[in-house]
C-alpha cells in the first residue's frame, strides 16, 4: 500500500533560463492504494494554483516507485501531472520491491581515480558506487529489481582533459530472488584500459 496525495502548484516561467518552475500551494487531497495498487481521490481546488500532481511518497524504505515519464514537478519520479481536471484520471506507475546485490570489485592500476560505477536496468539507473585508489579490493551493495535484466557501467574522469574514459559495460541477468540481498560475484577492473 502507498500513500498517494494530490499537490495543487503554481507554474511561474523563470527570465533566468531555467524554464518552468512549479510552487506547491497546498494540499488538496490524499489516499492510500489497496493492496492491488488501485486508489480514488476526489479533491476540490483552491483556486491558487493551476496545476495539480498526484505524489507519492513516504513509501518503505525497500519499495521504488518508477514513474514511466517522468512527467514531474521536479523531473523526479515522484510526481505525476493530472490533465483531465474535473474528469476521471487514470495513472499508472510502477511499483516495485527493492532488492539489492553484493558485488566485489576488484580494481587494478587506476590511473585517474575515482572509478565510477553505475548500475542500469532497462529504464532507469539505480544507483552508484564510488571506488576510491589506484588498487582497490571492495565489496559494494547495489540496488537492482528482481527478475530484470541490468548491466554495471563504469567509467574514470580526467578533469584536466575534461575527458570520461568508459569500460566495457558488464551485463547481469538477474536471478529469481528469494532473498532481499544475493550475492552478485567478483569483477576484475582494468580502468588503464577504458576508452
């Protein structure tokens, strides 16, 4: 179950150049989901504002809510628009229980550290690692999402030649989980061989 609540913003287009920017004028209604994710808010308008957004929030620490299109006040996925003011609204979003993954990497000869790892699913990152030294034997807990397809980007950073030199992405199907934290193997890392 996820508290859903419908936020009723005023939209101000910024002169400075960074385009739209939405400020929340209140709360207008709220709701829980049910055990199927269905929810209903009726909610009546204020007159301050003139966009509304369904959020959500206060979830479990183990729960991702994926919004599809990002379609936010904040470019976050915790928000969604409401366009059919005074009308049925349907909106869908993802919601998934979190798993997580304990990786060993091992890195070998860094030239430029850090060394900066990713980890991808098919939609969205999940997070980072950040691996400090030339020589470094770590074990790191990465988020994933069970039953899915992710792959471990990684890359170093020149700052002096403003340059980021990737490696070879790992690519990682996901087991089916019986746990909230699986073990995910060791890597080898090479950064002195990115491009």
């Amino acid at each position: 179950m996820l508290p859903v609540k419908v936020g009723e913003y005023q939209s101000k287009f910024e002169l400075d150049g960074s385009g739209t920017e939405y400020f929340l004028k209140n709360y207008v209604g709220s709701g829980v989901t049910d055990l199927n994710g269905n929810y209903s808010i009726n909610f009546t308008s204020t007159g301050h504002g003139n966009y509304y957004f369904l959020e959500w929030e206060n979830k479990l620490a183990d729960v991702k809510v994926i919004n599809p299109d990002r379609n936010s006040t904040n470019g976050s996925d915790q928000t969604k628009v409401i366009n059919n003011i005074g009308g049925d609204n349907r909106i869908n979003i993802n919601v998934f229980k979190q798993y997580y993954m304990k990786v060993r990497f091992i890195v070998h000869d860094n030239p430029i550290p850090p060394l900066n790892i990713e980890v991808m699913d098919a939609h969205w990152s999940r997070g980072w690692a950040v691996i400090y030294g030339k020589n470094n034997d770590t074990t790191v807990v990465m988020a994933v999402v069970k039953n899915e397809a992710f792959r471990f980007l990684m890359d170093i950073y020149d700052p002096k030649s403003n340059i980021a030199y990737s490696g070879t992405p790992i690519l990682f199907n996901s087991p089916a989980m019986t746990r909230d934290t699986i073990p995910g193997g060791t890597y080898d890392i090479y950064p002195a061989t990115f491009k």
